[in-house]
C-alpha cells in the first residue's frame, strides 16, 4: 500500500517528538508499506530511516515567524503537487492538516486544541493569532469534507471535535501520544548534576514550556505577587526564550525590570533533551498553568521522573493526571496560590502524589511501535 504521510507542519515543541517518533518507527512497525513523508527541513527527519522504497519530500520550514503566504503556498500548491505524482492509496494529514481534493481515502490527526476550545481559553492571543486560529479553522472545517476517518490523542479532545464541526464520532479514533524516545529507561543510571537556576534552600517549582498565550507562566507570577503571601522560600524556574515571540519578549522584559521577581524567578532559557532529567530531579514541584491542551507530554515526564503536579482545573488536565495532580481554578488565580501554599507545607501529600503518578503513567503504557500499528491498521481498512 502506498501512504502519504503529511508532517511538514510538525516542526516545532510537540509535534516535532510526536511526528519524530511516529515516523521513526515505521521500518520497525509496518515496513510492509511504501511511504512518502512530507517533513520540514533542518528539524532532524534527516536521520530517519524509512522502510524500503520509502522517501521523504522536504519542504522549506515556514514557521511560525514567517509570512503566512509563505505557509499556504505550501500547503495549497507544493503538497498537493509532489502527492499527486505519487498516486497514494490514503492519505495521512498527521499535524491537523489535509487536503481538499483528494482521489483517494484521506485520514487527519488532530492535536492543535486552539481548533475547538473556546476564545477565552487564549485571551491574551495577538489579534494576528487570532486571524490566524480562525483561518485554520475555516480550513479544516472544509477538509473535513472530504476526510473519511480522523485521530484525536483523547476521549476528551474527539468530543470537542465531534461537538465543534458536527463530525461523526464514530469516525474518529483514538490514537495518544507515546512517552518521548528520549527519556531514560528505567534503571538507567545518569550522572547527577546540579542544574543551573536550582536553589538548595528554595522550594522549586519547575514551570517547563514556550511562551504561548494558552500555556499562561505569566498568571503565576502574577498570582504571587497580587497575594500579599510571602514567596522568600520559593523559586520558580522558567524556561522561556525571548527569541520566541512577542509574549516571550514582554516576559523577559518583565523579569528584567521588576526587583521583585528578582529572587523569586530564575529563568534558565530552553533546556535540551539530555538535561530534563537533571531538572525533574532536582524540584520540588511542576506547575502547569495552561488553559488548552491536547495531550502534553510535560504532564507523563512529570510522573515518570516522580515530580507532583500543580495544574489548572480543566477537562483535559484531570483525564490526563487524575490522582497525580493538585487543580486550582484557572480563573481565580488566588486558587493556584492557595494549593501551591498547601503543597510547600504537606511533604506527605507530595509523595501520594508521586505514588498516583506512577499509577496513572501505565495508563499511557503504549510505544511509538504500538501506535504506529493502529494508525497504519486503521489507514489500511480505510483502502479495504
């Protein structure tokens, strides 16, 4: 069978490991296939090795900084160009794209939550972002009609796609993510260091994301400072770049000119893959503020490395952690104030929470290996 898989726009955070992963494991999983697999330049798919008479087709990597034309033009003239010489059996859009004419089956995964929650949930998107949510989804509210079959990582994310477009939810599958490749397996002995920003005598919270309007680090620091609380035993560690975007750039100035976030914020940039662990051991909590998700990782590297989670009160949160999470009302930020408050002073409930985490991870048990032979199954009966 011959499948097109269309990962050029999974080049960045989440969805370059998942599109990594997955295609990773296609010569193991189902190498009885031929593929062609759409990717985005210099992100590292240049490494991979697909199964025999499979390629990869390159496109340019227009990201999220470049001109949006430059991104249609991709998506609306070379794709469909380089597939149509191709003649795939089914088409797989695997970053919550596809295609309007199609001549064959076509199957898309969805894992952008901007496409279906609603606008509060990002409230301090830039009126470009905002254009920009909305044109994608106009867009697949039109793909859609021509898609015979889509994939969402949960139960609670396919409910908000069959809700929102009025598709079938007996045509969409669940298809999760897998723990990243990266982590190490169990057993394995890493040399500890101190990671840089780490104060030994502070309650650390680790507070790992880009700068996104949804993924909210901002609240939290404005939750302490508006509290009147003191935060002299606490320090939160963020991993922001101000070369990100415009939130990132407004959020270093913040750390840069306020006195007061001085001692209580250590902003420590991206850490690399190798150095999460380091991280993860060395804190005392993991707080998410996010108000839109599909399926974050953070939240399964935070259980797997035996770190409690602090996290917003919201649908996706609680199927994801259940019993390995503190929620607080992500709209009364005192809320977060008062659990973290609660947390720092309850070592007790920290380790339960540990403990819950480890028995929430086996839920999510499954190896790129394992979802790479449902998607590839599920595409293959489309074509029966």
């Amino acid at each position: 069978m011959r499948i097109a898989l269309l990962a050029h726009s999974l080049r960045t955070q989440g969805g370059l490991l998942r599109g990594k992963g997955f295609i990773s494991s296609l010569i193991r999983s189902a190498p009885q296939n031929e593929y062609l697999v759409t990717a985005p330049i210099g992100c590292g798919y240049e490494k991979i090795k697909l199964p025999e008479n499979s390629n990869f087709y390159f496109c340019e990597n227009a990201d999220s900084n470049r001109a949006l034309l430059a991104r249609i033009g991709i998506e609306f003239r070379e794709v469909p160009v380089i597939l149509r010489s191709f003649k795939a059996d089914v088409i797989f859009g695997m970053g919550n794209h596809g295609l309007r004419k199609v001549d064959c089956p076509q199957a898309i995964w969805i894992s952008n939550a901007y496409l279906v929650y609603p606008g509060k949930h990002f409230a301090h998107a830039t009126l470009r972002e905002r254009l920009q949510i909305k044109l994608q989804r106009f867009n697949l509210g039109c793909v859609l009609k021509h898609t015979d079959l889509l994939f969402c990582q949960t139960p609670v994310m396919r409910r908000h796609v069959s809700d929102y477009y009025g598709y079938q939810i007996d045509k969409i599958r669940i298809l999760p993510n897998a723990l990243p490749i990266f982590l190490p397996k169990a057993g394995e002995e890493i040399a500890k260091t101190r990671p840089h920003g780490i104060s030994e005598d502070k309650f650390n919270c680790l507070i790992l994301t880009k700068y996104y309007p949804h993924k909210n680090p901002g609240m939290v620091l404005d939750a302490c400072l508006r509290s009147g609380e003191n935060f002299d035993d606490t320090r939160f560690i963020t991993t922001i770049s101000e070369h990100d975007n415009v939130h990132s750039k407004k959020f270093i100035r913040r750390l840069n000119t306020n006195p007061q976030l001085k001692d209580l914020v250590h902003n420590v940039g991206p850490i690399a893959c190798e150095d999460l662990k380091s991280y993860y051991d060395s804190v005392q909590l993991v707080i998410m503020p996010t108000l839109i998700e599909s399926f974050s990782v953070t939240y399964l590297e935070a259980m797997y490395f035996g770190v409690p989670i602090l996290t917003s009160d919201m649908d996706f949160s609680r199927y994801l952690c259940g019993d390995a999470a503190v929620y607080y009302d992500p709209w009364r930020p005192v809320s977060l104030v008062e659990k973290l408050s609660m947390l720092k002073s309850n070592p007790r409930m920290r380790r339960e929470l540990t403990a819950a985490g480890y028995e929430q991870l086996k839920k999510f048990s499954l190896t790129w290996d394992d979802i790479v032979r449902m998607a590839v199954g599920e595409l293959e009966n489309l074509t029966a």
